[in-house]
C-alpha cells in the first residue's frame, strides 16, 4: 500500500480519490559512462541520396542540430555526430583468371556498393588494381557528416566478390558456411585497412574504428536469394580475421583506430559470439558492436556484463524496425539505456521505405515522401543527450537520463508508452543541487501517435523543491531539461 493511502486508513478516512505519485528518483551515485553518440549508417541511403545539392540538406538535418528546411518544412536538426561508412563488395570487372562477380538475382543496383580493391594482383592501392574515384555518394555524404563534427567507423558486410568462394557478396550458397576462401583472410584485413590509410590521406576522415563483419553468425546471407550484400563468419574465422586486420591497421600507422566486432544481429548473439573469441582475437577489439534486432527482448543485462567483464566499450551500432510512430524505437532505445548501458546508439537508415525510415524515401528512385513521427521521437534523444555527457542511473526503465558537468545540465527523457494518460514526477533528491527551487523546466513533448505533436517546447514545468512533474498522455514522450545541477 502507497505511504499516502496508508495515512489516509490510520485515520479512518479513505477518500475517493487518492492517487500515490509514480516518482522516479535518478541516482547520480551511479554511472554508465560518458556518451559517444547517436548516428546512422551510410550505405544505401547515401549512395541513393549522396550526391547534389540536396546532400547538404541532409547532412544538415541529420549531423547538426540547427533548424533545416526540407521538403519546405521547418525541421530540428538531429545532431547525429556517428557515421558508418560501408566498404563495397562489388565489381563489375574480370579478374585476372577471367572471373566475374556472380549476382544474387534479387540485390537491387542501389544495394551493390561499390568496391575499391577490383583486381587481387597488387595489394598497393597506388595501382591500378585499385579504383578509388567509385562510390562518389556514400563518400561525399561521409566527408559532408565528418565536416560537420561526425566521428566515422568503416564497416563490411562482405569481403569484396573475389575474395569469396562463390564469387557471390550476397553469401555462400546455403547461408551457414564460411564464404571469405581460407587464402583471403589477410586480404579481407588488407581492404579495410587501405580504404582507412586512404580515407586519412585523401578524404580527411580518421576512422575511429573498423568493423569486418555484419550479422557474422546468421545462417540468412544466402547468395542466391540475396537482397542485399552478406557473409557468413564463423567465430574461429573471425578470430583470425581480426588478428590480421589489426596487422594491417598498425602496420600503416593507423594506431588510433580500434577494431570494433562484430555487429551480431542480437543481444545474445553477441554474449555467445563474445564467449567464443580466441583470447589474442579479444585483446585486439577495442569495442564490441550489438545491433538491436531482439527489441523487447534477449538478454541486454548479460552482455552488458560480459562486455564489462571483458573491459570493452559497447555500442548499439544498428537498429530499426517498420514502426513509423517511434513507439517501438522509443521503448526499445529505454531498454538499451536502461539493461543495456551502450555508450552510442546508430539507426539503421534514416531514408528507407515507409515505416523503417524516419524520412521516409525510395532509394531506388531517389525519391522521398515526408517526414515520420519516428524522426520527431528521435529528436526528443538525440538533440538533448549529446556526446560527452555522463548517462546516469535512471531509477526507472522508461526514464533516461544525461549530465553534463561543464554547463551543469541534467538532460531527463522519459516515456508513457502506455493506452492512458499518466502523471510522472521526478525527484532529484539524490543530487548534491537538485535546481534552483521555482526555476523554469524546459520541456520538450512528441506523441508517438500518427498525426501527434511533434517535438514542441514548453515552457510550463517549475521545480519546486527538488521535484517537478508532468501529466503524459497516452504514448508520449518528453525531455526536460534541468538548470544549475550539481551531482
Ligand atoms: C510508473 O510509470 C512508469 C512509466 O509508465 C511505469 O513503467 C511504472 O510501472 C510506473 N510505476 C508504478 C509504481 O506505477
């Protein structure tokens, strides 16, 4: 029974109405790291929509918090500040035994990307052998984020098509055996590595880290049926993988670029994948990648504490799903802030079909058609939870919550994902100045319905004492943030 109701029975007197408040209690005492950030991954999206005049309103939109015009309407920029850049596997050329690259017939052109490595005689990218003027969209999009302040990881999703078994980057052809042929290992590590010594000499990028593989465990990159690029690791070939690829890294000097691995496609996944690593595969990864395709479920407390156990940073590095209002996205991201305790957090494809994409476009046409209610539930996290601030122990899991030290901001985001509307109150009781009593909370409400508002600002929270609240309708989410905080 609630304190409040308990009173109300001592003296005999139950009023008809008493409801206990729903108060959450953030712990400063309790911290989850500094954040790195949120972002999005290149790959399609970019090579659709990458080039031309309009590539600079995106980049604005998604790499910088200003407010855009696009499509003639007034949006906030997200301030996304993480870019992932996808090294291409495709080719069109004979290689020197006179093989080509075999087709999934399913991949559609927009999906090929483009690769730099064409002909495995030389492994000097000075030569010929090596065609750096492709992929001219995804490139420019990457240089448009990194100018505006992004920090960049290069990642595969296939070793180039001749490197491969099948000659097919859509996978092997059941899906459950390795593709990348035993010979090529160190060839595999020998891409990447010279796409990052070419992005630091000539495009002005420093990778701040290199993934080899995409959803490495999964049995569904089949080469024939395939829609897009795709292989198959085991976790013995990963191992080896990763150990040539951070020969190739330091061998050129790129000692600032960790490798990150392996961008398995769920929570559990990773915890099984992380178990199994060789213990010399382990001491070269700076940093293990998770995508979020389990969403309400899997074990994110169980990675969380062996990626802990094993000393490494932890990012969500991909996530999406086909929910356009962002209900799902919303309550997914919470269970990641709160089990989870990643330090980024990177959508999939900010432009993809209706529902996935928070623009929502045709990357075959190079069309789009509007902007989801997704996009506005994002903005509620990433304009206010920016990079550098420490994550804080939340003291409930529909609530996150960020500080930042230097201007002494406490940033609280926080959702009603629930059919009813409810009153939540926040006490910061636990720090050491929760506020100035009676200040200004700035407060900022998306709905995550079809046709709801759409991050609007208002300036009619207070604290008082060290609390305040605020009454959330049905399947809302707010941010507030919290002047003069000390923890
Ligand atoms: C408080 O509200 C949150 C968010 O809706 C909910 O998850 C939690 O169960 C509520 N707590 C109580 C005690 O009702």
């Amino acid at each position: 029974m609630p304190p409040s109701l308990r009173v109300a029975a001592l003296v005999g007197l139950l009023p008809s109405v008493v409801l206990a408040a729903n108060v959450t209690t953030p712990n400063p005492g309790t911290t989850y790291g500094t954040w790195d950030g949120w972002g999005t991954s290149l790959a399609w999206w970019a090579n659709a929509f990458g080039g031309g005049s309009s590539a600079t309103t995106l980049a604005n939109l998604f790499f910088t918090t200003e407010t855009v015009t696009f499509d003639g309407v007034s949006l906030p920029g997200l301030g996304l500040n993480i870019v992932r850049y996808n090294a291409g596997a495709c080719s069109f050329n004979a290689d020197p035994d006179g093989d080509t690259m075999v087709e999934s017939p399913d991949i559609p052109s927009i999906k090929q990307m483009a690769a730099f490595w064409t002909n495995w005689e030389s492994t000097d990218p000075t030569t010929s052998d090596w065609t750096w003027t492709v992929d001219a969209n995804q490139r420019n999009m990457l240089s448009l984020a990194v100018q505006r302040g992004a920090i960049a990881e290069l990642f595969s999703n296939s070793p180039v098509w001749w490197m491969l078994y099948n000659l097919n980057p859509s996978g092997s052809n059941d899906g459950s055996s390795d593709n990348l042929e035993s010979w090529n290992y160190d060839q595999h590590a020998i891409y990447l590595a010279n796409i990052a010594q070419k992005a630091k000499e000539s495009w002005g990028v420093t990778f701040t880290s290199v993934e080899a593989f995409n959803e490495p465990s999964a049995t569904y990159w089949v080469g024939t049926d395939g829609t897009q690029e795709g292989c198959h690791f085991d976790v013995s070939t990963m191992s080896s993988v990763i150990g040539y690829l951070s020969t190739e890294l330091s061998s050129r000097g790129l000692t600032s670029t960790i490798i990150s691995a392996s961008d398995e496609e769920t929570y559990d996944l990773a915890t099984s994948t992380l178990s199994q690593y060789t213990s010399a595969a382990l001491s070269k990864i700076g940093r293990i990648n998770v995508h979020g395709y389990e969403y309400g479920g899997g074990r994110r407390d169980t990675l969380y504490s062996a990626v802990k156990a094993a000393g490494k940073k932890l990012w969500n590095s991909e996530y999406g799903e086909s929910d356009a209002t962002g209900l799902s996205l919303a309550s997914n991201l919470m269970l990641d802030l709160y089990w989870l305790h990643n330090t980024a957090w990177v959508y999939w494809q900010v432009l993809d079909v209706e529902g996935w994409g928070l623009i929502t476009a045709d990357i075959n046409s190079a069309t789009t058609s509007g902007v989801a209610q997704k996009y506005f539930v994002l903005a509620q996290f990433t304009r206010h939870i920016r990079p550098g601030m420490t994550i804080l122990s939340s003291g409930q899991a529909n609530t996150a919550v960020a500080y930042d030290a230097s201007s002494k901001l406490l940033a609280i985001v926080a959702i009603n994902n629930a059919a009813s509307s409810q009153v939540l109150e926040f006490s910061l009781s636990e720090f050491a100045t929760p506020g100035t009593s009676g200040a200004l909370v700035s407060r900022w409400e998306t709905q995550m319905v079809s046709g709801g508002i759409q991050y609007e600002e208002f300036s009619d929270t207070f604290l008082s004492g060290s609390t305040f609240s605020a009454t959330f309708p049905a399947n809302t989410i707010m941010t507030f943030e919290v002047s003069n905080v000390v923890l």
